[in-house]
C-alpha cells in the first residue's frame, strides 16, 4: 500500500530533463510543462519514494526517486528523468 509522506498545496512543473538518453517515447514528458496542482510525494510498499502532481481531474506520477526542496523549489530526480516544479504553497505533512 502507498504511503503519503508530503503534500505541498500548489505546484507546477517547470522543466524536464532528460537523464537515460536511450529511452524510448521519453519525448511525451516535454508535454506536462506547465501542469499544476498538488504535489503528492508518496512512499511506494517497496520503500522507494515517487512524485504525484494532481490537480483532480488528471494525476501525473513520477517513477521512484529522490526529491529535493530548495526555497519555491522541488526537484525529483528518477533514473531518467529530472523534474522541477515551482512551488507555490507551503508543503504539509502526510
């Protein structure tokens, strides 16, 4: 089962990088710049942490990862992808 271990009230994805250069179809997540909504950072059942952006009619999730907090920053960082949001509401405990 999921756990969720932070909710930050208002996020929007502001950059995408590419980190495995040869993944096939990795292109489509240039299109979820500019999605906003809650960033839901969730705790998988194998322990490994990913990243949720929800705005309640559509989710975008990350797979497993690392996240970072920097100011009105987050950067989750996969094993192919970088993400960064700008954040605009406080994070909150899970």
């Amino acid at each position: 089962m999921e756990t969720i271990i932070k909710i930050i009230g208002g996020a929007q994805i502001v950059k995408v990088e590419r980190r495995d250069k040869g993944i096939i179809g990795w292109e489509r997540r240039t299109g979820y710049l500019g999605f906003e909504g809650y960033l839901v950072i969730k705790l998988g059942e194998n322990g490994r942490s990913f990243a949720c952006i929800d705005n309640g009619r559509r989710c975008i999730s990350t797979s497993y990862g690392e996240l970072s907090l920097s100011g009105s920053t987050a950067v989750f960082k996969t094993a192919n992808s970088i993400y960064t949001f700008r954040l605009t509401a406080s994070e909150q405990a899970g």
